[in-house]
C-alpha cells in the first residue's frame, strides 16, 4: 500500500513538473534571467564588459565574477537547448533538497520515501520553485550546495567547501560561516572561508577588470537588481522601504534588526544541531539568510517552505498549524488573493508581507526553540488547550495588524504616468485622442476609470478647470501622491496612475485655493469592484 502511495505520488510530481515546465516555456519572457546570464556571458567572451551588459528588459548581470566563471560554459550550447537542460536540472535539484527534506523529517527509513515524494510535490507547486523554473534561476542550486553543506552530509574532509562555493556565486550563503563558528565547526568555517576567497582570487586573475568593479562599485548597487520596495522583495529590508521609513533612520533600524533576527536563530540553530537535528538548523540559518539580504525575490525563498514542511511534520499542534500557514503562505500570494477582502490597511499590509513576517517570526520562535527535537512519544498538552493558544495567538496578531494606519499607505506599486506615456494604451484607456477626450469630460471635477490587474489596479480620467491639483491616498493615514495633470490634448487634462489596490485609496481634487473641491473613495471601491468582474 505505501509503494503505492509513493508512486502516485511521485506520478503527481512529474505531472506538476511537466505542465509547469510546458507553461514556462510557451511565456514570452521564459527564462529571462537565464537569458541575461547567456547574453552577459556572451558579451564577455566577445570582449565586452561584464556588467554593462543589459538584456532587452533592461536586466543587468549582478552576481560576482566567478558566478561568471561556473556559468560559461553555458554558451556552449544554442539557448533553446540550454533553456531545456536548466528545466530539467531544476526538477532534479528540487528532488535533491527533498531527499534532504525526509532526511530531516524522518528518522525511520521505511517512511522516508513517501515523505520525499510529498516534499518534492509541495516544492514543485511553491512559488519560490515556480518562480526559479519562470525565470531559469540559480537559487534552487545554491540552496542546495548549502543545504548539503549545513546538514554534514558531505564527505568530513570537504565540510565547509560548498558553503564557500555557494557563497562565491551568491554571497548569502556566508551567514552558514558564522553557524559553523557558532556550533563549534571551526574547521568546516576555515573551508568554507578558504574556498571563498579562492574562487574570488581565481576569477580576479581570470577577470581582473570585472573582479575590481564588482568588489568596489557593482556589489554596493543594489538598485541594479530592481525596485527593491516592490511585492516581490519579501526581505526586512524591502518591508521596511514599504512602510516608508525615511532614508536617514533605515539603514540603522535595518541593522538593527537584521543582527536581531541573525543573532536569534543562530542560537535557535545552535540549540537544533546540539540535539541533532542538523536539518532543521540548517533550514533556520537559510531561512535567516532570506529575512537578511537586503533583496529576497520570490525565487531566493525556498528556505522558508523548507521550514514550512518540517514545522507541518512536527509532534505539536502549534507548530503544525504554523508551517501550514507558512506553507499557504508561500503556495500563493495572500496579497493577491485576500487583499481585495482586507478590512483595514493593516491587515492588507499583513497579506502583503506575510513572507517576510512568516520567516521572521520562524527565525526568532526557531521550530518552537528545541520542542521539536523531542520524541513524538514525549508528553502533549491537552489538544483542546493547544487549539485555543492558536486561536488566541492568531487573533491578537490579526487584531494587532487592524489597528495599524500606516504600512499599506507605502504603496510600493503606485506610479504616476508622465506626458510620454500617453500613447500607451495600457497606462492611459479611459480616453483616447482629443475628441474622445472632450466628449469624455463633464462638469464632475474628476471623471475617471479603472482596470484591474493580477497585482495592481490602474486608475484614469479627466478633470475639469475647477481642478488645479489632484491627489491620491492609499490608505487611512497613509502620505499623499501627487498625481500629474496632463496638457495631452487641447482643452483637456487627463491623468493615469496605478496602485496596489484601491480598497483603502482615495482620490481629492483641489482647486487654486487650495481647497478640496472633490474626493472620491467609496466611488474608488465600487469602480474597483466592477473592474474585477
């Protein structure tokens, strides 16, 4: 029966793998992050610089230069062929970590099989893991070089090696150095450090020019990597820029915490590997790693649904209702699918950064500190009295959040269209052309429209002459975004902006006074709520 089981399984497995490779390889846009290293590289071996390379979307090379070196051999082959190689070395790197997952879940060996196969299936419906198979990622590897690394399941001599190898290609995996110090593995932190610099030296030999501006300009400019307040970045850095903390206060309180969350669950690791649970400690550390960096896209999070799984295959009920909200969490993007149902501000910010607060809140509770170590034959609570500590942790957090004002009104999606952008349909679709656009105008001081997208809500329209300037809110509390008022057309001024959701936003026009003349809020909502049927 359990052969059976692990077979379906496993059938389930492949068939999510090929349907998601199927799908990423009809986009458009397949793989564009492979592409930038196959176009980087390119440019590289025909003597042009490293990192000025930019691909059609503008996307730069942004990992140091022997990352260049481990990946040139990429060229080789045409990029249709490569694309191919790098899905199926994407499937089989989720398989691997799995393995180490059931490694790290059971210690009966009869088991371990079904619990490999069902790691891998969770991975493989994950965001983090769709998104590395999207966009032709190396996070998954580098998650696994490190993974191999923290757990000791590599040779004793060459314990440590891949940590710095990883770290060479992706400087995250560095804060695994400071585990090694912390549970005594000096020698493993001795390797790992050598191999880094090593790799560093050799591409400085191979790549001089590149090495010298990565290490003194590109490795400082986190901008190239994108908008780091944006969705995606579910770091505390990205969260912090998203509640708006000003550019003076963030880089303390953002170190601040960052050696507050490190310093916790390296101890909490420190406590796991002492009880031999290599597994989970490592999983922390990595975990640590993505509420650290000052950028974790959705690809960089596959430590947080590692520790989503063995948080659901713990003994407690706490600790199993966690992982599957952490889980739930990391399968979908809570944002999208509950922020049109949020109440209060607060609580949108809650959907929005749930990654970030998830994997937060892991590293400093760590698996429950050492509960989980202990033997599922050890003493439980009563089921009843662990069900309401849940209820009532759940509710104070989500009561805590409902009074927040402030944090949705960041918007990092928000922006305001320019007069270049009017020729974009996409941007400007309430009125197109000056006769459309004088017909569309009334005596309303605002006449606007909206569209809805998967992560955004899109607003545009005219106003009338009574209207000198025009300002929007995202949320209760929140800053004010001027909105441009374009001369497109003679006789008519039409404006278009975007934000993450209409469902706290509010719109006022104000006259050359100064005064308020319109606002519109609840209208905000209701035209959202049309746009979306």
């Amino acid at each position: 029966m359990r052969d059976r089981r692990v077979a379906l399984v496993w059938a389930a497995f492949v068939v999510v793998g090929t349907v998601s490779c199927v799908l990423v390889a009809t986009r458009d846009d397949r793989l564009s992050d492979l592409h930038i290293y196959y176009g980087a590289l390119s440019d590289l071996h025909a003597g042009r610089p490293l990192y000025e390379y930019r691909a059609a979307n503008g996307g730069p090379f942004t990992y140091p230069p022997f990352a260049a070196l481990v990946l040139g051999p990429i060229t080789l082959v045409g990029e249709g062929v490569l694309q191919g190689i790098w899905l199926v070395a994407t499937c089989a790197a989720v398989v691997a970590v799995a393995a180490m997952v059931g490694v790290a879940l059971s210690d009966d060996r009869s088991r371990r099989p079904l619990v490999v196969a069902v790691a891998a299936t969770v991975l493989m419906l994950s965001a983090p893991v769709q998104s590395n198979l999207r966009f032709g990622q190396v996070s998954i590897f580098i998650v696994l070089l490190a993974l191999l690394d923290g757990m000791g399941l590599v040779p004793p001599r060459l314990r440590g090696v891949l940590v710095g190898l990883a770290a060479a290609i992706k400087l995250t995996p560095l804060l695994f150095v400071v585990y090694f110090l912390a549970t005594g593995r000096y020698r493993d932190a001795g390797r790992a450090v050598a191999t880094f610099v090593a790799c560093a030296g050799l591409a400085a030999l191979v790549l001089p020019g590149e090495s010298w501006i990565y290490w003194t300009e590109a490795v400082r400019q986190t901008s190239r990597i994108g908008n780091l307040a944006s969705l995606g970045n579910q770091s505390v850095h990205g969260m912090l820029l998203r509640v708006g903390v000003d550019e003076a206060t963030l880089p303390v309180l953002w170190a601040a915490l960052v050696a507050a969350i490190c310093g916790v669950a390296l101890l909490r690791a420190r406590q796991l590997a002492a009880r031999a649970r290599p597994g989970h400690a490592a999983v922390l550390v990595g975990c640590a790693t993505v509420a650290a960096s000052p950028v974790s896209w959705t690809h960089h999070q596959v430590w947080p649904v590692l520790a989503a799984m063995l948080l659901v295959g713990a003994s407690g009920i706490t600790q199993r209702v966690a992982g599957a909200a952490l889980l739930a969490a990391m399968v979908v993007s809570l944002g999208a699918v509950l922020g049109p149902v949020s109440a209060r501000p607060g609580v949108q910010f809650l959907f929005e950064n749930a990654r970030t607060v998830g994997t937060c809140l892991l590293c400093l509770a760590g698996f429950g500190g050492v509960a989980v170590a202990a033997a599922r034959g050890s003493r439980r609570p009563a089921a009843r009295r662990a069900w309401l500590r849940v209820g009532v942790t759940a509710a104070v957090a989500l009561a805590f959040f409902a009074v927040q004002p402030l944090p949705a009104g960041a918007d990092p999606t928000f922006k305001a269209y320019a007069l270049d952008d009017v020729a974009n349909p996409r941007y400007f679709f309430v009125c197109r052309g000056p006769a459309e656009c004088a017909a569309y105008a009334t005596d309303a001081p605002v006449t606007f429209g909206t569209r809805a997208e998967k992560t955004k809500v899109r607003v545009n329209g005219v106003v009338s002459d009574r209207v000198a300037r025009l300002e929007y809110y995202s949320a209760p509390g929140g800053a004010p975004r001027s909105i441009p008022l374009l001369a497109a057309y003679p006789g008519t001024r039409t404006f278009s902006f975007r934000s993450a959701s209409m469902a706290q936003g509010r719109l006022v026009a104000y006259d050359v006074d100064g005064q308020p003349v319109a606002s519109y809020d609840d209208e905000l909502a209701a035209a959202l709520r049309r746009a979306t049927r």
